[in-house]
C-alpha cells in the first residue's frame, strides 16, 4: 500500500512542476461541451500523472478527466483529475487541487484506496494524502477530525448546491443552516482537508462527480470521518452529491437532507 501512495505522490509532483510553469502566465482555454473550461496544463499534467503511475504500474488502468478512460476494467484503476478547480487556475486564484485515486475492483466489489489531493499554490502548497489502513496526513503531520458531537458547536460548509437548492430538500438545508453554529463555503478540494484536519465538521455538496472527490474519500476516511451520496448510499463512479462528517454528526444532520431527490440528474462538478 505505502508503494501505491509513494508512487501517487510523485505523480501529485510530476504536474506540479507543470502547474507552476503555466499558473499566471499566458495561455490558450478551450471549453469541453459541459462548458467547463480546459488548458493545456491540464492535459500535459494528466499526461505526466500517467507517465510516472503507468511506468510503476503497467497493468493498472485509467480514468482520466481530460484523457478519458484506458483499461478501465483492470483490477487496479487510477482516477486521475489533474487540475480539479481548472476555472480558478484560469483566473489566477488558488482553489484547485490535483486529485490522483486508486480504485480496486475485485469484480464483486469496488473500493478506492488510496488518495492524493495536491493544491501547490494554495498557502505556500498543501498536499493532503492517505492510504488505507496508514492514516492520512496533511504537509507530512498526521490529521484527525474533529470531536464535534454537538450541531450547535458544528461548523458546516456547503459546497456547490444548485440542484440541491432545487430540490424538495432545499427547506430543510435552511433549517439545518440555522441549527449550526456556522455555516462556510469553501468548497473544492479546501473544505475536505479542513475537514479531514478537524476544522470544520460537515460537508454537504451536490453537483460534483467522483474524480473531484475520490482522492478525498480516502483522505477523509483514514482521518477519521465519513463520506456518503446525500442519500447514504456509498461513494461509486456516478457519484454526484456528497454528506460528509467528522464520523459523529452523521445521525445528527442525515434528517435535513431525507428529502434529497435522488432521481434528479446532478451537473458535473
């Protein structure tokens, strides 16, 4: 396991020399049909990301988000988003991450197993990773969650919401807003690492797909929390919505978002 996450993490490096070579500077942006912005950082990034896993792994397959999918049935596959946040890095902010994952799929079952979350440009860089049974850690110190047990000492950030803000649940979110005792919105890769770390205690979030959130599953889980779909079923490939906690709000918030309407098609993140 510690081979798959060293490997992962020099990957995480790999496009990081890339991201630093193009952030603020001049170059062209394409729209894929989504209308979702892409540059060529984020395909020399995934390019380079697959270089040094395929040259590790040469059996494990891909899901990329620019170079789409190869081998995808293999028992090992890497969900790679090289730069999960691309609209922020095409404005020159520093909200996005490279999100590297493994998946392994033993034919009955899949689960993700290691994760790589990589924001170079954010603070100074911060890179969050974990592996299962290692434990996760941020800038090299092991994280926790927090001990929250309480909605009125929880700290609640929601992410991106339109479709939640259309549903049937939507009331029930403004009351949930109300019984917490702060309510953020830091989104992206950012709020899963301060959850992951223990400082903030809950997430909610639809309109995202898994390559925005798979690494951090891993992350999230190894430091103590949990990570569902809004509807409690377990995080897969067509996940759009995400319920997150410090692994002791769960029962507390699940009520506020019963009426999530799950037949509802989700945008991609």
């Amino acid at each position: 396991m510690q081979h798959f996450l060293d490997t992962a993490i020099e990957a995480a490096r790999a496009a990081e020399v890339i991201i630093r070579r193009y952030y603020l500077g001049e170059f062209d942006v394409e729209h894929k049909a989504d209308a979702s912005p892409v540059t060529v950082a984020d395909v020399e990034c995934e390019r380079a990301i697959k270089q040094v896993l395929s040259s590790a792994f040469p059996d494990h397959g891909f899901y990329g988000e620019e170079l789409g999918r190869e081998s995808a049935d293999a028992e090992f596959v890497w969900l790679i988003d090289p730069i999960d946040g691309t609209k922020s890095f095409v404005r020159g902010y520093p909200f996005f991450s490279t999100q590297i994952a493994l998946l392994h799929n033993t034919g009955a079952t899949r689960e993700l197993i290691v994760g790589v979350s990589n924001a170079p440009m954010f603070d100074g860089g911060q890179m969050a990773c974990a592996a299962k049974g290692l434990g996760a850690r941020l800038n090299g110190e092991p994280i926790a969650t927090a001990t929250t047990e309480r909605l009125d000492k929880a700290s609640l950030s929601l992410g991106n919401i339109a479709s939640l803000g259309a549903s049937p649940a939507w009331p029930s979110i403004g009351e949930l807003v109300g019984r917490v005792h702060r309510i953020r919105g830091y989104g992206d890769f950012y709020h899963y690492h301060l959850l992951a770390s223990g400082r903030i205690d809950a997430i909610v979030e639809s309109d995202l797909n898994i390559l925005d959130i798979a690494a951090l599953t891993v992350i999230l889980r190894e430091a103590g929390g949990d990570i569902t779909e809004l509807g409690g079923a377990a995080i897969d490939l067509d996940t759009r919505t995400v319920l997150a906690t410090n692994g002791r709000l769960r029962g507390l918030i699940e009520p506020f978002v019963a009426n999530w309407d799950e037949t509802r098609d989700a945008p991609r993140g």
